[in-house]
C-alpha cells in the first residue's frame, strides 16, 4: 500500500501527476515520493522536473533510488526497472 505523500506514476498525463505533487506540498507535505517502473521511469523524471523548474522552484530532489526486480513469466525471467524520486 502507498504512503500518503507517495505518487505512483502512470500512463496519465505528467500535468495530472505534478498537479498531484504540488497538492500535496500545499496541504502540507515536506516530503512527496515519485515512484515509476518501466516505461513510466522518463516520465516521473519530466514531472520533477517541471515541478521544480516552473512550479515550486524552492523544491529539491532529496534522493534517488532505482532497483530491479526479476519476474517469472511462462517465457522465463524478465527484469522489471524501477525508479524512486524524493522531493523534499
């Protein structure tokens, strides 16, 4: 289950996410997490970045996280991106 000030990233719009963001650092959140895997990956770092350049330029990525996890398919193995983007 996700933390509140925790943002999974998908395949809406990045405005609706860095809406998300900047809601949760006006109802008080010193901290917001974006999490993405796969081909969501470049998208949570365009929503950084738009927060932080045109949005809430006070904001900073506090840490970065990427890990890897293997699933098992009927094909074998896949190896599955993940990446974690602290704003603090």
């Amino acid at each position: 289950m996700a933390e509140d000030n925790t943002i999974l990233i998908g395949s809406k719009p990045a405005m609706n996410y860095v809406l998300a963001v900047i809601t949760q650092f006006n109802s008080g959140s010193k901290k917001v997490i974006l999490k993405a895997r796969c081909r969501s990956i470049s998208r949570a770092v365009d929503i950084a970045e738009i927060v932080r350049n045109k949005f809430l330029p006070k904001i900073k990525v506090k840490d970065i996280k990427i890990s890897t996890d293997s699933r098992g398919t009927e094909g074998g193995p896949i190896n599955i991106s993940a990446i974690e983007i602290d704003l603090a």
